[in-house]
C-alpha cells in the first residue's frame, strides 16, 4: 500500500501546481484587464489601482536612427489618464503568454492603441507583476509603438 501511496501523490501535484498556475495567471489576466479599463473611463484611481509601488512605465523608440529607451512618469501618466480629454484611450490586448512562479509574473502582450475607435499605433507590452498582500499588482511595463506591421 505505501508503495502505490507515493506513485499516486506524484502524478497528482503536477495536476494541483497546473491549477494553481491556472488561477494565477487568470489573476494577472484581471489585474492588467482592469489597467486598461482604468484607461478607457479616464480613471486614474481604477489605473493606480493595479499598480505596485515605485511601479516603472517605459517604452523603446527610434528617434534619429537610435534606439532608445524612455521612461514615463508615473504621476504625469496618471494625470494624463484622468484629466478629461478629447477622445477615448483603447488599448486592445491579447495575451501571448503568461508566466508565473511564486510571487512572480510576467505577460507577453500585442497591442492595438485606439482614440475613439481611430487607429493610433501597434506594438507588444512586457508586464512584470509581483503578487503583495493585496493581489498581484504591475511593477513594469515597457513596450513598442509603430504605426505599420500590425496584427
């Protein structure tokens, strides 16, 4: 009995991790979801909400044949998003590919950016989440912005 006892728990933590993982990363699904919804109701609270402390906003451009790596203020992009403005700000996902260990999570992300229903440009996000006491939360996000080769 001891002998099958081992063999059997084996083959189930596998199937337990899987579902763990599973519920996990639907959970990092809803954290970047509710960033971008935060974005389309020009609410910077519901945006705030999502993110980690000392959380970085980056993105990677060409200007004058260099490429480059910016950083965004987090207080000037919150700001952005709730001050009204002219049009509706759509970033449309899909997600890639969702990693998870522990504490840890990562999510691969194409985007299409829309100002009410006008295309303004394309690229991939890169997410890095980290899971406090209070749910999984964005630490990182950088991405790409072009205007051709757009899925």
């Amino acid at each position: 009995m001891k002998r099958l006892l081992l063999p059997c728990l084996l083959l189930a933590a596998p199937a337990a991790f899987a579902q763990t993982s599973s519920a996990e990363a639907e959970a990092v699904k809803q954290t970047i979801n509710r960033f971008f919804e935060g974005m389309r109701r020009t609410d910077s609270a519901l945006v705030r909400s999502t993110l980690a402390p000392k959380a970085i906003l980056q993105t990677i451009s060409t200007r004058g044949g260099q490429v480059q790596v910016q950083s965004e203020n987090i207080g000037a992009f919150l700001k952005a998003i709730g001050t009204p403005h002219p049009g509706v700000y759509d970033e449309r996902i899909r997600f890639e590919q969702v990693l998870v260990d522990a504490q840890l999570a990562s999510a691969w992300t194409p985007y299409q950016f829309f100002v009410d229903n006008k295309f303004s440009h394309c690229g991939y996000n890169s997410f890095q989440l980290v899971k406090l006491n209070q749910g999984w939360r964005i630490a990182y996000i950088i991405d790409t912005r072009r205007k051709d080769q757009c899925q």
